[in-house]
C-alpha cells in the first residue's frame, strides 16, 4: 500500500476487506483439510499440530492472520459506520428484499459479529491451552486430559464430547458459510476481477468453496461427537 | 427597435455560410471572460450551447426547471440523428439532406438556414463520437445508419432507442465539464420569468427559484433562449409534462415576433388515449415504420368487431386489411413523411375504420418477424417493445402495436434572422423554440440535428458576432432600473394568479384547452372550426383568470403555481396558434385546412399567396397581433407539390 | 375488455420541507383504472386534494415515458414500486389489485435530502459528473467519426452502461447509500470507448473521490442497485469501475 490516498477512498478500503478476507478463505480452506486429518487418523493430526507448536514459523503465520483480522474487522466496522450514516436518519417504513439480492450480502456485518465471538471462544478453547500456553508458559489444562500441548486430538475429544459446544459451533459454521457465500464472489468483484462471463461461475464457486470449508469443519465435530458417544 | 431582416449572407447557397464566418466579428480571448451569455434551458440546443460558449471563455449562466440539466425532454428523442455523411453510399451529400429537408418542410423554410444545417450535420455526428456516445456500429466497427421517413437514402445515426439520451447527455457531459472548470454557472429548478429590455436590447432575465419562490434577476450581454416547443398546449403531447411555451411567450410579449405557431407536427406513431385520466401520450419511434406495416381493416364490420372486442386483429384475413400506406402512396409506402402518415390515419378512423376506441390503427410486425426473424426484430426494436408491451399489458411479437396520432413538434417558434437572433437584438433562440429551419414539418431524426448544430456550430459564431459590438457596455445593476422593475412585474403576475383562489384545478383547465386545441385547431382544420376554437379559448382564459385555484404559497415549492403559470400563457398562445391557422388558407405540411385539399385528399399549398414566414408582433393586451411577412424566396430548389407516391 | 376499477389506500410521506419533520398521511382513492400509470394515479389523488382545499402531493416527474429519470418514489418498499425494469411513470395500476394499501415514500440516502414531500435533491449526481464523467474534447476540430472503428461489442457494452438515467435508484435501494453503480455507468461507457480511454484513469479517481466526499456508502456487492435499476445496468460495470480505479492507484 505504497499509495496513501489510496486507503482513504471507499475502494481502497473496501480492497483491504477483500485482501484480507481472501487471507481467510486461504487459511479455512488449509484449517479445514488439517482438521479433516483427525477423522482418519487422530495420530496423524497431532503431528500436523506439533508441526504447527511453538516454532518461530508458526508464530509468524498467526500473528499474520490475527493482523489480517484485525484489519478486516476494524475496515468491516469503520464501512459499516460510513454506510449507516450515509443511509441517512430517515429509515423506509417498507422495504422488500428483490429476489436476486442474497441475505448473507446485507448482513455481512452482523454474520461478522457472530463469526468474531465464536472466534474468541474458540481461540479460548483451543488456541489460547495450546499454542499460546506453550509460549507464555502456561501448564496444561488438566481437566483436558492432553498429553502435550500439540495433543490437538485431545482438545478435539475433550470439547466436542459436550452437545451445547457441538451446537454452538454448527451456529458459528452456519455464520460463517453464509459470510462466505457473499463474501467470496464479494472479494474478486471488488478487486475488479469479475465481468458478465464470470458473474454466475465466480457465485457458484462462492456456494462450492463455503460448502466444503463448511462441511469439512462440521464433519470433524460431527465424527468427534459421535465417537465420544 | 424591433429589426425585421432576415440577414442572409451574400454568395452562393453553398458559401453562405462559409462566408458569413470568414468575415463575422469576434471577440479576442481576453475579452470573452468579460461578457456574460444567458442560456436558458439544457436541452440539447441549451446544453451544448452553453458548453461551447463556455469552452470559448465567455461567462455562462444557464438555467433549467429541472432538477438537474440531463432531464430536458431532448432525452426523449428515441430515433436518431441525421447527417449527409454518406457512409453508406447510397447517393446521400449535403446537398440532398437540405432537398429533402426543404421539401418534406412543405416548402416553408428558408434556404439558406437549412442548407446550413445540412452542411454541419457532418461535424455533430463527429462531435459527438468524440463525447464518447455509443452510436450503433457494424461488426466492422463503424457507424450504423437505418432510413427514416421522408428519405430515400439511409443516413441515420442511432444508440439504440435512445439516440436523443445519448445525445443529450453527451452534451450535458460537455456542459458538466464546464460547471466543473467554472466557465458556465448552472441554475437548477430555477425558472425563467420573464426577459428584461433596456434601451431596446436584451440584458438578461427574471427567474423564479422553484423550491425557495424567490424571484432574482440576472444580467447578460446576451440572452439564448432554448426552451423547446410549445406542444403541450394540447395538453396530451409526446412533450414531457413541464415542457411549456412560457419563454418564448414572455419573448413574444417583450417584442419578439412569433413565427409560424399553426406549424405543430402531429406524430402518426404513438400509444393510443386510453381514458380521461391519461396525462401524456408515449411516442413509439418512427424507425418502427421502416419494419412495421401500418393497417385498418378493410370492412366497417370488422373494425366494429374489434373495437367491441368480438374480433383480434389476428382474426383478420389478410385479404381484410387494407394497407392504406402502401395502397396510397407505393413509392414511400410506411415511410412517407409524419404529416402525411398521421393525416392518412385520421382519414381511416374517421371513416369508422379505426380500432381500439375508434382512434387508432394496427403497426404490424408479423411480416418482418416472417421476413427477418424474431431476433432481427428484436434486436433492432426490442426496447421499444418492451416499453409498448409495459404500457398496454400488449406483446407486439405477437399482436399488432395500436397507434394514433399525437402532437409531438412544434415547427413553428420565435422568429429569428440567420443569425438565430430574433426581432429583439441580444436575444437569440436556438434549437425547437425557434421557427427556422423545419418549414412546416419536420422530417425524423432532424430535430436533433437542429438542436445540436444550433448549439454547437451556429450560436457560438453568431453570438460572438453579435458580442463583438458589447465589450464597453458595462455590466448592469441588477437590482434597479429595468431590471427592478421587471422583477416588480413579475411579482404582480404570481400575486394575481395566487389571489384568483377559485375552485378549478389547473390541470382541469389545461385539459380542456388541450380539447378545444385537439378539437377545433388539430389535425384537419376549418375556418369555422377555428374561429369557433378563437371565442372558446378566450372565453376559457376569462374563466382561467376568475376561476383558477392555487394551493399552497408563492414563497415555497408550489407545482401547481408552475402549472398555473404556464397555462396562463398557453391559454394566450392556443389562440395565436388558432389565428395563424385561420390566416394561413393553405395546408402545406403540419397545417392543414380542409378547404384546400386536392382531390385526393392531399394538402394543397398555396405558393402565390402563402410562401412566406409569418411573424406575429404583439401590440397589447386584447389587441389583435400584428402579422408580418417574410418572403421566402427559393432561388436553389423548385416549389413543387410533394408527391409520396 | 372491461376491466375493473381499483379502490386504494394509499399512505404516502409528507414533509414541508428539508428541515421539517415529516409523516404519513393516509388518503382513499376510488375508481382508478388499471390502465393508468402509477404518476397519473397520482395526478387523481392531487385533483382529489385540491378540490377538498389541500395542498397537492409533490413528486418529481417529467417526461413520463421512462427515460428523463425525473420520477423518484419508494413504492411498496421498492424503488419504482413492484415491477422490474421500470420508472414509476412507467409502471401500471395493474400492478396492484382492488383493496391495496400502498405506501408511497421519497428516496431516503444521506446523499439525496428531502426538498418537499415526495421530491428530493439529486444534485449531488450533477457533482460527481461535473467532477470527470465527460470527454475533455472542446467542440470542433474532432476527428471524423468513422477513424476509430470500434469493435461492436465495446459499443454496445458502452452503450448498455450508457443507458443509465441517473434517477438515483440504485442509491435509494442501497443499504449502504451507495452511489457506485451511477459512477460505474459512466466510467465504463467512456472506458469502453477509445475515445474516452485516454483519460480513463484520471475520470476514475477524480469521480470516485468526488463520490466519496459527497458521503455516499461504499459498495457491498449486494446486487440491490441492480435489481431496482429501471435500465437494467449492471453491477458487472462497478467490477470494471474497481478494476479502473485501482489500476489507475497503482501506477499513481
């Protein structure tokens, strides 16, 4: 971003949204195979996470996506701020939604909300016992029974054997598919890559991408839950 | 005060023009900042006008009722624009777009003006592939024409249906471009009132802001009018709802003559009436008659059964329907002129002959679906289609358009000499509120032509001409002198119209003058009838001025004291429209008297005692104007009677 | 052919002025032909009003065929009211059936203030095209029109974008207030265009930025503009406004 008037425009903001949203498609679609391990081989998986501990790579790539993610959320909040007052005081006392106009698309915002508590509490089940208790030197949570803090297997058996966890997280899984399915064909149309051709291909990936994202991460729950029974 | 010389350059038909540039005064670039141009209206005439006065350096002012200037009813024009570029060598040249222009005028308009509007047809098309308007292209990349009425050659420039939007805008991005550099001030939603005379000159204008009432005053060197026609004094026209004569009637009434109003061209291609209520009537495009074939049904009977809803037009055999177009006129066939189209279809529903209430006749489409294929047809009229299909609940793939007559143009305006400039000097009328260049009937896609040659290649020059002479006058207080007083005036008029506070709406007077027009001073026009229309119209006035009722205040947006205010005007100029036609015992073109028709039911002009421009002066309240003459001479073409066949 | 006449409610928004609060006033209106238009159903209901000595309803309207993008109104929670692909003077009373409430509303965005009852100030459109939505060619000493052969489908790409009437729909309909598919109109007819490409780059960031400073919303691809559009122009040309504009920041 070596251009600085470029973030004061509506687009450039609007870019920073989908770089960093394009960040996240990435990283879901990557977290999404890894957990995707665990259904076949819960050994195998816990190798992907000691591979991912507390090594200097590791650590760089997530303070990474937490950046992206703060950036994402501050842009996401400072738009939305914009948007309302632009909207002006006056609000329509009836409005129809015309079919072609997806839900998700004008409720990004609140789809975000959803998406960003889940993540604090996931970050605290998951993240917070095992990468960052490595680090600040936290013990292990005993009443996990984890072996190590790369036991990702452990965690995944300890959390989703509870059923108010296995919902909350499928309401987490639905936000964040919906956010997706706007949110992905939302990214290359702002970045300008999108034309008549590729309108309907680049929304049907949209569905394609957030299905599997989503279906990945709710069968790994799904089969834990199921195991634990 | 008032010149009455039409002005035409010395030389040639052909070097008229040329010559008049070569040896016009100008203003050198340093002075243009210091004079200060009026333009009132943003149409196209208006808008590039303005533009091009601006991009010349002068100070520009321009002013519209509208809320923004890409509204003028130019927009409107669905067609296109002609030009003699002969890009498809079919034997087009300047020469031939004037001819035709001149004898589809009915012979009535003045050579000189016209041949130059042929000649700058050229430059307008280029102008405006250089604005960036989407002309329609060929595959090989290059410029479409289609044919239109009133030609034998295709010469045409079209942007789908939408050619006078394309148009427009590409003018209002000229202007946009100058309001942006500071060169041309727009007014918005400001209104003109009236013009403002000193020492017999033009100097500027009272206006009205329409959302505050606030009057102002506003001084120029010179003032353009390029205010439009003056259609809506039928009430039903093709013209948008505010488009009004009030400009050019304040003109009038300030000292310029008014030429030729019984000229008001009747479009033979429009929606039908469909009930009281109805405010406009929808213009379906002319092009459509290069592909639809116009019919009424042969038998009485049959256009009986229709019209009770006992029969469809699909129901009709081909051997009942009677192409009255092709019977009549085998050479032009659907494409003869508009004046002789809507007249043939007024005829036929006169006759009993006519669908739908009796007031309209069949455009079909079934034969070019047959001949080309639904695709050609939709892809040349797939717009205009939908937009009938939207308006009548009728798909036109599938059954005949109906159509009817409505006004639509008014050839007729306020005089001006070749330099645009009326009888007042410093002020000038450009685009359809002058008379100039269509004689007594326009031919398609040429009012957008005129338009914009006006404002791109006449005005700039002519007014500059005129500029020249107005360096050392001073730029004048605006509020004393003539300039207070005149606002004063203006002040007195809305106080009048507001105290009238009777019980009848503005609309509902409007309607029924629009009757009286429709009924005595239409499209088939009789001595009697149009004496009749004179008493009933000023018996209609006297009842306007005691009986009108205005809601609301003067110091506030206040539509109906638009309304009220215009109307007040309409109802003045119906029965100069009336006189006019009363005085003219001719038809030729727009115009036509009965009493002279040939045998076979065509206008018959009346070149020893009509070839002239008649021009109206104003002599005052209840006095009978005053007409003046302005011979037409043709020294290029030979008067002849149009012959379509 | 006899078709039956509408009885309506209508509710519709009155407001004196920009500073004033505004408020629904409900009217009935009796025996409206289907066959009219939504405008002229309103020119009934003011005849209606004036004769009982109230002050008329004002809307923007104009040319009434569907193309000066004078007529505004948020019919029925719709801008241009309940049918595609059309302006409110275009739209018929066969849209509504016998008995209907329909609720009549200005435009309501940030961008486009209230003037008076149902009329609104677009100004704000003249603005972002007087900042960069034209050619900068004075008039003459242009070349002809036939020495750039553009490839059709260009032309009627740019003819499509070209068809905007700039009504401000798109604007009204957006959550967010968003004034992108106007500007992406006209950005993309002139980029489309060899004429308007020379200065393609300074048109997208001098409209942008003025778009921006007049408070418009930033767009979230919802596709609402679009679908409410009475032309029809599509969201495709806010991909190439992006395109342009962000290419034009790079190179900056």
């Amino acid at each position: 971003m070596s251009n600085p008037t470029l973030l004061k425009s509506s687009i450039g903001k609007k870019l920073l949204m989908s770089i960093t949203g394009m960040f996240f498609v990435l990283f879901l679609l990557f977290h999404a195979a890894m957990n995707a391990v665990h259904i076949f081989s819960p050994e195998a998986y816990n190798e992907v996470c000691e591979f991912l501990g507390a090594n200097w790579y590791a650590l760089v790539g997530t303070s990474v996506i937490a950046l992206g993610f703060i950036i994402h959320i501050a842009y996401g909040t400072i738009l939305t701020i914009q948007n309302r007052k632009a909207r002006g005081a006056d609000r329509y006392d009836s409005e129809v939604r015309p079919a072609s106009v997806e839900w998700a698309s004008k409720n990004m915002f609140a789809l975000g909300v959803i998406i960003f508590v889940g993540l604090i509490l996931h970050l605290w089940m998951f993240w917070s016992k095992m990468q960052f208790a490595e680090i600040a030197n936290i013990p292990l949570d005993a009443e996990i029974g984890a072996s190590s803090y790369a036991d990702g297997s452990s965690f995944i058996m300890y959390w989703f054997s509870k059923p108010w966890v296995v919902i909350t997280y499928m309401v987490w899984l639905v936000a964040i598919w919906f956010h997706l399915t706007h949110g992905f064909w939302s990214m290359f149309q702002t970045m300008g890559l999108n034309n008549k051709t590729w309108m309907s291909r680049l929304r049907c990936l949209s569905d394609i991408i957030a299905t599997i994202i989503c279906v990945a991460f709710a069968a790994v729950i799904i089969a834990a839950f199921c195991m634990s029974l | 005060m008032a010149t009455f010389d039409s002005k035409i350059p010395e030389g040639h038909l052909f070097e008229k023009w040329s010559n008049y540039k070569a040896h016009q005064k100008l203003v050198n670039p340093a002075n243009k900042r210091k004079l200060d141009v009026i333009v009132v209206g943003s149409g196209l005439a208006g808008a590039s006008a303005a533009a091009s006065l601006g991009e010349l350096g002068f100070n520009v002012k321009c002013f519209c009722y509208q809320d923004s200037p890409r509204r003028a009813h130019s927009i409107a024009a669905q067609g296109g624009i002609n030009a003699a570029k002969n890009y498809q060598n079919d034997g087009d040249s300047v020469y031939r777009l004037f001819y035709d222009t001149i004898k589809g005028g009915d012979y009535r308009a003045r050579e000189a003006n016209v041949y130059r509007l042929a000649e700058v047809s050229n430059n307008i098309i280029d102008q405006c592939v250089a604005q960036g308007v989407p002309f329609a292209r060929d595959y090989g990349g290059l410029l479409a024409n289609r044919s239109f009425g009133g030609a034998q050659v295709s010469r045409t420039f079209y942007a789908k249906g939408q050619t006078g939007q394309q148009l427009l805008l590409g003018a209002y991005s000229a202007l946009s471009r100058q309001i942006g550099k500071g060169t041309v001030k727009m007014y918005t939603r400001t209104e003109m009132m009236d013009i403002v005379v000193v020492d017999g000159k033009c100097r500027g204008i009272v206006t009205r802001n329409l959302i505050t009432g606030e009057i102002d005053a506003h001084f120029g060197h010179a003032v353009i009018l390029a205010t439009g026609g003056y259609g809506n004094v039928f009430f039903l026209s093709t013209n948008a709802m505010g488009s009004n004569g009030s400009a050019a009637w304040k003109a009038y009434k300030k000292g310029a003559y008014f030429a030729n109003p019984c000229y008001v061209q009747i479009h033979p291609t429009c929606i039908p009436v469909h009930g009281e209520f109805q405010s406009k009537l929808t213009l379906m495009s002319e092009s459509l008659r290069n592909d639809g074939r116009i019919w009424a049904p042969k038998k009485a009977e049959d256009a009986q059964a229709i019209r009770e809803g006992k029969k469809k037009a699909s129901d009709i055999p081909e051997e009942d329907r009677d192409f009255y177009l092709e019977r009549r006129y085998p050479a032009f066939g659907n494409l003869v002129p508009r004046d002789v189209a809507s007249r043939a279809a007024k005829e036929r529903c006169d006759h009993g002959f006519g669908v739908e209430n009796g007031g309209a006749v069949f455009l079909d489409f079934k034969y070019a679906i047959e001949r080309l294929g639904k695709d050609v047809v939709e892809a040349r009229y797939g717009n205009l289609f939908q937009m009938y299909e939207k308006i009548t609940n009728d798909n036109p793939y599938e059954t005949p358009m109906k159509i009817y007559p409505a006004i639509h143009y008014t050839m007729g305006g306020i005089w001006v000499d070749y330099e645009l400039q009326t009888t007042i000097p410093g002020l000038f009328a450009a685009g359809e509120a002058n008379f100039s260049d269509h004689g007594a009937n326009r031919l398609g896609a040429s009012a957008l032509m005129q338009g914009l040659a006006d404002g791109y290649f006449v005005i700039p020059y002519t007014v500059q001409n005129y500029l020249a002479d107005e360096l050392h006058t001073p730029r004048m207080d605006t509020n004393s002198g003539e300039f207070a007083k005149v606002k004063a005036d203006v002040k007195a008029h809305i106080d009048e119209l507001m105290n009238i506070k009777g019980t009848e709406s503005v609309d509902s007077i409007h309607k029924r003058l629009g009757h009286i027009m429709w009924e005595h001073v239409g499209m088939g026009r009789t001595k009697e009838g149009l004496q009749e229309g004179i008493k009933q119209i000023q018996e209609l006035r006297a009842e306007f001025w005691k009986n009108v009722r205005i809601p609301g205040s003067a110091n506030e947006l206040n539509v109906e004291l638009e309304k009220a205010n215009r109307v007040a005007d309409f109802l003045e100029l119906g029965e100069l429209i009336a006189r006019d036609a009363l005085h003219r015992e001719e038809s030729c073109g727009g115009h036509f008297r009965e009493e002279y028709q040939t045998e076979e039911g065509e206008a018959l002009r009346q070149d020893d005692k009509f070839a002239y421009v008649g021009a109206w002066e104003y002599k005052g309240k209840d006095v009978e104007p005053e007409l003046h003459k302005e011979e037409l001479k043709f020294e290029f073409v030979e008067l002849k009677q149009r012959n379509y066949k | 052919m006899e078709v039956q006449n509408l009885n309506l409610t209508l509710k519709v928004w009155r407001q004196k002025g920009p500073k004033e609060q505004g408020h629904f006033e409900t009217y009935s209106l009796q025996n409206i032909s289907p066959n009219s238009s939504f405008l002229e159903m309103m020119d009934v209901l003011n005849e209606q009003l004036i004769n009982e000595g109230k002050e008329p309803v004002a809307f923007d309207h104009d040319c009434r065929e569907g193309i000066c993008g004078m007529c505004s109104m948020y019919i029925n929670g719709e801008a241009h009211g309940p049918d595609d692909h059309v302006t409110t003077c275009q739209l018929h009373m066969r849209k509504f059936k016998d008995g209907d409430t329909i609720t009549v509303e200005p435009w309501r965005s940030a961008g486009f203030p209230v003037i008076k009852d149902l009329i609104v100030d677009r100004s704000a459109f003249d603005k972002i095209m007087q900042a960069g939505g034209f050619v900068s060619v004075n008039t003459g000493g242009v070349p002809d029109g036939n020495a750039i052969p553009i490839p059709k489908p260009n032309a009627d790409e740019a003819m499509d974008a070209a068809s905007c009437i700039g009504c401000g729909a798109c604007v009204a309909t957006c959550k967010n207030g968003s004034a992108m598919l106007f500007v992406s109109a006209k950005v993309s007819q002139l980029a489309l265009l060899p004429q308007g490409k020379v200065e393609a780059a300074r048109r997208a960031k001098a409209m942008v930025a003025k778009m921006d400073e007049l408070g418009f919303g930033n767009c979230t691809n919802t596709g609402a503009c679009e679908a409410e559009c009475p032309k029809g122009v599509s969201i495709t040309n806010i991909a190439r406004l992006n395109r342009e504009f962000l290419c034009a920041k790079f190179v900056d």
